[in-house]
C-alpha cells in the first residue's frame, strides 16, 4: 500500500505540477447527479440534503456569509483584483454552480466570448467538467467562462470522484491525476483506497494559477507542497495574478491548498484521510453507507472524532475553537501590516520613488500577502494543521514589517516623515469606495445577468439533457 503521506509528497506532489489535460477519455461519462438516485439512494439523499443544512453552531452550515462585510480590509488587500468586489465563505457542494453564477468575480456576461473569467474557473465546480476534460482534453480550457455556461451546469457530485462504469469506484476525475500517475509508476487502479480518499479531494482543494494565454489550471509544486517551495517556483517564473491597485506590487492569490496544509498536520500525518472525517459511515435501517454532506465534522463528532478519540467532545471542541481563535488573532495583525504597506507604498509612488527603490518593498509584500492568503485561504486550516498555519501567518507578519521598513526609508528620502494616515475602513462600502469600485454599476449588471441570461443557460441544458 502507498501511504497517504507518501503519495501526497511523492506522486501527488508531481501529478500537481501539470496542467489538468491530456487525459483520453476513458469511460463514458454521467454527469448527472439525479441519474444515480435509485442506485445509490442513501448516497443521493445525503448528498442532497446540504443545500438544506441551516446549522447555528459556530463552525456550521451552508449560510451565506459576507467575508468582505466582516472583515473590510481584504477589500484593501485584493484592491484591483475580482476579489474585491465580493467574497463569500465557502459552502457546501451544492451550492458549487450556484455561487459561482452569482459571484461578482465572473462578470456580466452577455455573450459566450464576453466577461472578465476563463474557462479555468468551472474547472472544480461539478462532473460536467470531468466530461468536458474527458471529451476536449486541453481544448475545454479554451475560451471566456460564459462559453460554457449552459453546460457546466450540475453541481460537484457522482462523477467527480467516482468512475461510473466501474461500480463507482473511486478515481480522480480531473485528467490531471490520471495523466501523471501513471508515467511516475503509480497505477491509479492500484492506490489503495485510503489513499485514494484524500486524492479524490486533492484533485481540487489545493492551490493552483492559471497559466499560459488559455489560462490552463496548473499546479505550482514543481519545487515542492510548503508555502515557500511554491513562492519560490511563482518567483522564478515570474508569475503574478495581478497588480496590486495601490501599492503596484506583483501580487499573487492563493486558492484553496486544503490538500497541502492539510498533510501538514496531525491526521494528514497519521494517514487520516479526508472522507474519515468529512464523509463518516453511516447505517440506516441496516444499510452501511458513506455519508456524502460533507462538511465540517464538528457537527456530528460521534461518527467523526470520537471514532479515534477518548476525550469527551466539548473538550476537543476547546482544543479546536482555542486554536481558531489563536489564528484568527495573528491573522488580524497580519492583515493590519499587510493593508497599511500597501496603502504606504502607494504614498511613496506619490512622493516620487522610483522603479528601483521600490523592488524590494513591493517583493516583501508580495511574500506577505501570499502567506497571509495561504494560510486563510485553505479550507478548515487552523483545524487541519494550526501549528503549520501560526508559522506561516508569523513570516508573514514579518515580511510585511520588513515592507514597511523599507518604504520609511524610502518615504524619508523623498521628503515624506510623518506617519501616513490610514483610511476609514470600518465597512465594506467604505473599503471599496476607497479603492474606486463603483459598486452600484457591477450590481446592475450582474442583476441583469442574472435575469437574462441565466435562464437561457438552463434551458439550453434541459434541451440538451444535461439538467433534469
């Protein structure tokens, strides 16, 4: 058996460094969910029933929850990138399409070659793309996002993770794994099934760029998984996600490097898969399945962390909201540093500092906000691996102090000694009217899009067979 671990720094390290392509079509494709009911009824039902999940615990649930609201400096810190015009909490499978559709970041498009997003960004948002993959290989990355609006269209289900000719058994969907394991001497059918159940995930919770002019979905592990190897590999290709509006600085955006942080930690260590925590077994009128909600184990911790662990549960509910909250602490003072170098570094371009002087303060806050985002950006972080993620936020705290040392010497030299005032932050309005958003006209739009052209996806995927 390969161990998870093993995999994951191994194989699964080199599959990541390729662009998901190149795949042949190897079974025929249902990308249907409501085609596997009768089949799999518990499955189905679970699945089914995350879009209705309305928990009040701390940690739970599918609510919308408006991340730029609560915590108005990201507006700052994405300023001149999608993000800042609207970012929600991640929720559950089922709402993959959904908000993906209604996110400010794709635009308004009105016809297939209109708005601002590749292709790349369905790529993880349900089993249409694992047949489009299987069907066009590389050829699906090419092109607008609103190309293939109406037929992206079922959310992240059966075929992602589960080879429907083959008694579903599980396999990685995205062409990716499957064209890289294979030339590393791993065979695919032959990983065992526990190492399969983190792979499975992998295949999307992890940290990738877009790359080339069809903005290819590519993995930055070439030179390894930990935060500083895939700084070093986006350095050296000289790679950048945007310009940052205010401070000019090559920025780069973290994704979600669940995968990465996760095998980090204690159970990634331990070989303690994904779907042990997040899918637990269930039994229903003696039937044994796997539950397919997946979301936080925390809401049902009978099936989960009590399956390994002796100490009662609301003492591990301690141990895990302390170590919540120790992250969140740092990650404030991050974020705080990281948005008042940015907004310096702006000044400094006003007092007349040159290409040159500014080098190395903006590289220092690219190496900030990277680890920053990193580490915020990877899904149950501060659970997965929190001793990981308070070493990785405490560089880049230090790197966005280094920025804004810099950039006092080069304030001084310009003439510039006083302390440089901070902007009125206390709302998501105000952060973005700070940053120049006309927030009023991207709303407009979207409503119009939402309206218009929406319908017209979904009746040209009922036409087509692709929705129920």
């Amino acid at each position: 058996m390969i161990h998870c671990r093993t995999l994951l720094t191994g194989v699964l390290a080199t599959l990541l460094t390729t662009g998901l392509a190149n795949a042949a079509p190897t079974e025929i494709p249902e990308s249907r969910n409501d085609k596997f009911e009768k089949g799999y009824p518990h499955q189905f039902e679970s699945w089914k029933s995350t879009e209705e999940m309305d928990f009040k615990s701390k940690h739970l649930g599918n609510k919308m929850e408006d991340m730029l609201e609560k915590d108005p400096r990201l507006v700052v810190l994405w300023a001149g990138y999608g993000f800042s015009k609207d970012y929600n909490a991640p929720r559950g499978h089922m709402y993959a399409i959904t908000d993906l559709r209604n996110t400010l970041r794709t635009g308004a498009p009105k016809k297939p070659t209109d708005g601002p997003m590749p292709n790349a960004c369905w790529t993880c948002k349900g089993p249409d793309v694992t047949r489009l993959m299987a069907e066009q290989g590389e050829d699906y990355f090419k092109g607008k996002w609103a190309s293939k609006g109406d037929q992206v269209v079922n959310s992240v289900g059966c075929y992602d993770c589960h080879d429907t000719k083959d008694d579903m058994k599980l396999r990685p969907g995205r062409s990716a794994h499957q064209a890289t394991m294979q030339p590393n001497g791993v065979d695919v059918a032959k990983i065992s099934n526990q190492d399969m159940k983190s792979a499975v995930c992998g295949q999307c919770h992890s940290e990738y760029y877009f790359a080339g002019k069809d903005k290819v979905v590519t993995f930055p592990t070439a030179k390894g998984t930990k935060v500083e190897d895939m700084e070093a590999y986006y350095d050296e290709l000289e790679f950048k996600d945007w310009t940052h509006k205010i401070s000019k600085a090559p920025m780069l955006k973290a994704q979600h490097p669940g995968i990465e942080v996760w095998k980090e930690g204690v159970h990634g260590r331990n070989n303690v898969s994904c779907a042990d925590c997040h899918m637990p077994k269930r039994k229903e009128k003696g039937v044994t399945f796997t539950d397919h909600r997946v979301v936080s184990p925390l809401r049902d911790m009978k099936a989960t962390c009590k399956t390994c662990h002796s100490q009662d549960e609301q003492y591990l509910l301690d141990v895990t909201y302390a170590r919540q909250e120790q992250v969140e602490e740092l990650k404030i003072k991050a974020e705080d540093a990281i948005v008042r170098a940015h907004i310096e570094a702006g000044e400094a371009w006003k007092a007349g500092a040159t290409e040159a002087e500014m080098k190395k303060p903006l590289m220092a806050i690219r190496h900030a906000q990277w680890r920053w985002d990193y580490s915020i950006a990877s899904h149950g972080a501060s659970f997965h691996a929190p001793e990981e993620v308070l070493r990785i936020l405490g560089t880049a705290l230090e790197k966005a102090g280094e920025a804004r040392v810099e950039l006092t010497r080069i304030l001084a030299k310009h003439g510039v000694n006083k302390e440089i005032p901070m902007p009125d932050l206390s709302s998501k309005a105000k952060a973005q009217a700070f940053i120049g958003l006309d927030m009023d006209k991207l709303n407009g739009a979207k409503e119009e899009f939402k309206k218009n052209t929406l319908p017209k996806w979904d009746a040209t995927a009922r036409e087509n067979g692709l929705l129920k």
